[in-house]
C-alpha cells in the first residue's frame, strides 16, 4: 500500500475518531432493543463505495496485551476465514486518548449486506467461540466494542 493511502486511512480514522463516541455498539441487543440504524447515505458518498467499518476497542484493565494476543493468535485466522478484509489496526500513541486501553482497526467489505453476513458467520464459528471462552479464562477482555460503518466519498481515490 503506497504512503498516500496510508496516509488517507490514517486521516479518516483522525476524522472518524469523533464520530465513533456516538456509535452503534456491535453487542447482541437485548429485547426491547431500538431499531438498527437508518441507512441514509449523504449524496456525496458513493453509490460504488465498498463498506468499511471501524471498530474501537476498550479492553478492560491491564488487558489490552491480552486483546492484542487474541488478535494476533486467533481473530485474525477467524476474520480470514470468513471473508473479513482487514485493512489495518492502530492504537493511540498517547495516554490521554487510550494508549493503555483502546484498540482500534478498519475491515472493509464489498457490501453492506456482505458486512452483516461475515460477522454472522464469523460469531457463530465454534472455533472463534472455543478460542474467545479460552482466552477470557481469567476475565473478559474487553469492555467495550464500538463500531461506525462508513462509506466512500464520491471524491475519494480509493473505494
């Protein structure tokens, strides 16, 4: 990936990070849950944009090393396997914005609906759900998961 994409990416997650304190949270709902969000796309976003979505991660304390082993032992073999296209992952360089706690990545899809699939999917693989039981022995991970679904500008070079 060449350095102005990169350096796109990073400036939308900048801009989004202000965006994500109002986001859905991607726990199961509970019964008397509101409706999901309204799809209402401004004009400016593209009818061909792929869906991206960030997600920021709060790990409980003194776990977010934990958070970041599961990632890199398990979750990503799972997001692999069904389909979930990282795009990258991140966390705050300074304390007064999460360093000790937050982590935050970028998947994209080709869909909204391919989205919804993956995750289905990917939360019911009795594999994932083996390696999250296993990991959350001694206490969950995280205590906190917030997620923005985004799509492209018109104008963006990449969609």
């Amino acid at each position: 990936m060449n350095k102005l994409i990169k350096s796109l990416l990073v400036t939308a997650i900048l801009c989004c990070i202000s965006i994500i304190a109002s986001a859905q949270t991607t726990t199961p709902p509970p019964a008397n849950a509101p409706a999901p969000l309204t799809l209402a796309p401004s004009p400016s976003l593209s009818k061909y944009s792929r869906c991206y979505e960030i997600r920021t991660y709060t790990a409980a304390p003194g776990k977010l090393e934990e958070l970041h082993a599961r990632f890199r032992n398990h979750t990503m073999k799972y997001f692999k396997k069904h389909g979930m296209e990282v795009v990258g992952f991140w966390g705050p360089a300074d304390k007064e914005n999460g360093s000790e706690n937050k982590l935050v990545y970028i998947l994209v899809f080709p869909s909204r609906d391919a989205l919804q699939k993956a995750w289905n999917s990917f939360r019911a693989d009795p594999g994932w759900l083996a390696a999250r039981a296993e990991s959350e022995k001694n206490g969950r991970l995280v205590e906190k998961v917030e997620s923005v679904i985004l799509m492209a500008t018109d104008y963006a070079p990449k969609k």
